[in-house]
C-alpha cells in the first residue's frame, strides 16, 4: 500500500506506551520552538509521554542574523547536524558535526544552510564529586568506532567526553546487515533514539517493530531492549542515554 494511502485511512507504526514509544515520521506534526529563535520542529519525545529527556528535531532556515538557542532553565542540550551548514563562532557544523551546551548557557549560531538538527536535551543533575561539564563541539567522522562486545559488525561511537562531569552520552550505533545488539538489554539508563540509516527489527518490551531512517523511539528505564538490522545495506542509530549518576541522584 502507498505510505500516503496508509496514513489517509486512518493507519500508522507509530505507538505509545508505559515505558516505550515509536514514532514514525508519518505523523510529525512540526511547531515553534519557543527557546530558539526563528526555528520550527517536532518535538519526539519529552516529559509529557513519561520521559525525562526531551528529543526534537529542529529545522533552521538561512539568516543573516544571529539564531539564539537558550535552553530552559537547568537544562543542558546536545544536537547533532543531520544536515546543513551552520557555524559557532569560529566553528563550522555540518553533517556529523555535534555540540554539547552546558546547564545555564546560551548559544549564538549563524546558520548559512538550511539546516536539520537532531537535538537531546535533560535536566543536568550536579554532583558533589564532579566539575560541571563544558561545551563541546565535535564531528563524528573523528570519533574511533568500536566493536561492542568484540562484534566488529555492530560499531559504536561515543560522541562525548566519557568523564563523570557528563551526566548524558549520545552514541552512534552502526550494525552490518545481519548484526544485532548480542542480548536483551535491561537497565536503568533511559534513551531516546533517532535511525539514521537503513533498517530493522527492534524488540521494546514484549514487542518486535520493524523500523527504518526517520523513526524515533523513546525507552523508559528498564524497558527491554534489542535490535537487528536487516535490509541489505547497513542500518544506524544516534542515542541518548543519562549516564555516570547514582541512582538515587536524580530524585
Ligand atoms: O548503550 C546502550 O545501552 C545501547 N547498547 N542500547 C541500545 O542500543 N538500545
Ligand atoms: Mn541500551
């Protein structure tokens, strides 16, 4: 059936659940983004399904003019350029480029392109022992993929600096066809995921969906989790995920 025909009678992937949600492009609905200025874009996920991150996909367009990002309070963002030219300061982003924005900071941001972002933000949670993190810009083509747990067809990268100052970690998974996650993981950090490329099965819960570029999927803490890749060309994900907090912390 025509993926336009499908979403006109009333049919859609996307679900919504107690601890997981898919959320397929077919039903995007884009808004303003109050903390930017002059951008639009689809909120995924955020505390109003259950979640304690927000993900949203943030559209910017050509200006002259400066673009002010300024995040609610507390709350610390990281994007990712899905595509599009845009510069910080001296630093160009594009495709792969990502950034990481502090609790309490603001960002200035020339956009020359029309531009796509991917964009993770949470509640920074202070601890006693650590340093509050610091902006980071980084690409992803310069980060080293490794194996994950000695499968070198299923790769992963971390984007960020994985000091304990961090309290969030976006990843890169990319699979081969054929590979999969080695088990059904289940485990207290939360993640929001966003497939970049290609396709496959994800099992959340007791639930197996097919998946492909473009859907996002939301799983609480303690969801079970697993993937494969299928198709023939390979399959990847972006992922938020909290990290290095006691669990007790957040409370
Ligand atoms: O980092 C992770 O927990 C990762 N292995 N989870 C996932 O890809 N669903
Ligand atoms: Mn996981």
């Amino acid at each position: 059936m025509n993926p336009q025909l499908f979403s006109r009678i009333g049919q859609s992937r996307t679900v919504l659940t107690r601890d997981h949600a898919l959320i397929a492009p077919d039903g995007h609905v884009v808004t303003a983004l109050p903390n930017w200025d002059s951008a639009s874009g689809v909120v995924l996920i955020s505390p109003a399904i259950g979640a304690r991150l927000a993900q949203t996909l943030v559209s910017l367009e050509p200006s002259l003019e400066t673009t002010t990002f300024q995040p609610s309070e507390g709350i610390e963002a990281c994007f990712y350029v899905l595509e599009g030219e845009l510069e910080v300061g001296k630093e160009a982003l594009s495709h792969g480029s990502y950034l990481f924005l502090p609790a309490g900071e603001r960002l200035e941001l020339q956009v020359k392109t029309s531009s796509r972002l991917v964009l993770f933000e949470k509640r920074y949670t202070p601890n006693a022992n650590t340093q509050s993190p610091e902006l980071f810009i980084g690409h992803a083509e310069n980060i080293e993929g490794k194996p994950f747990m000695g499968d070198p067809d299923a790769v992963l990268q971390v984007l960020l600096p994985e000091t304990p100052d961090f309290d969030m970690a976006v990843n890169v998974f990319s699979y081969q066809p054929g590979a999969t996650l080695p088990f059904v993981e289940t485990h207290i950090m939360e993640h929001g995921l966003l497939m970049l490329d290609g396709e496959g099965i994800y099992r959340l819960n007791e639930s197996w969906y097919p998946v492909a570029a473009g859907d996002c999927i939301w799983m609480a803490p303690y969801c079970p989790q697993w993937f494969a890749a299928t198709g023939k060309v390979p399959s990847r994900y972006i992922y938020y995920k909290d990290v290095n907090r006691d669990a007790m912390e957040a409370l």
